[in-house]
C-alpha cells in the first residue's frame, strides 16, 4: 500500500541531504544510483537515462511522464 506521507518524508530528506547525485554506471548503459540520483533530472537527462528502476518500499516514481519506469516493493 502506497504510504503519500511516508513518501514526502523520504523525498524531503533525501533533497535537503548534503550528498550530491551520481550514478555508477555498473554495466554499459546500466547505472546505480541513490534517491537523490533518482531526484536529480539534470543529471538523469545528462546520461540518457531513459527507464528507471524503483526498488523501495511506499515510494512511487518521481518523473513518470518523463521516464519509463518499474517499481518492486522492498519491506
């Protein structure tokens, strides 16, 4: 069940963090990143993401008219 408080509260948190968004790039054209990577699009769109991967729990894509995504639930 999708938890909206719970949601903003990992989103806030995760923007007013003093860790800069990157992404690993694991794989050719497969990247890792943290939520705030996941928040950043600036830096989404300067690496040509273009589908997102959401494995967390009460979370919801941030940008689904921009980007193809998948979501797994995670307790």
């Amino acid at each position: 069940m999708y938890d909206k408080k719970a949601s903003d509260s990992i989103r806030m948190r995760a923007l007013c963090s003093n860790v800069n968004p990157t992404a690993l790039e694991i794989i050719p054209g497969i990247y890792l990143g943290s939520i705030k990577t996941a928040l950043s699009k600036p830096l989404l769109k300067q690496i040509g993401i273009t589908h997102i991967l959401c494995a967390a729990k009460d979370m919801n894509p941030f940008f689904p008219k921009v980007w193809h995504n998948t979501k797994f639930n995670v307790n």
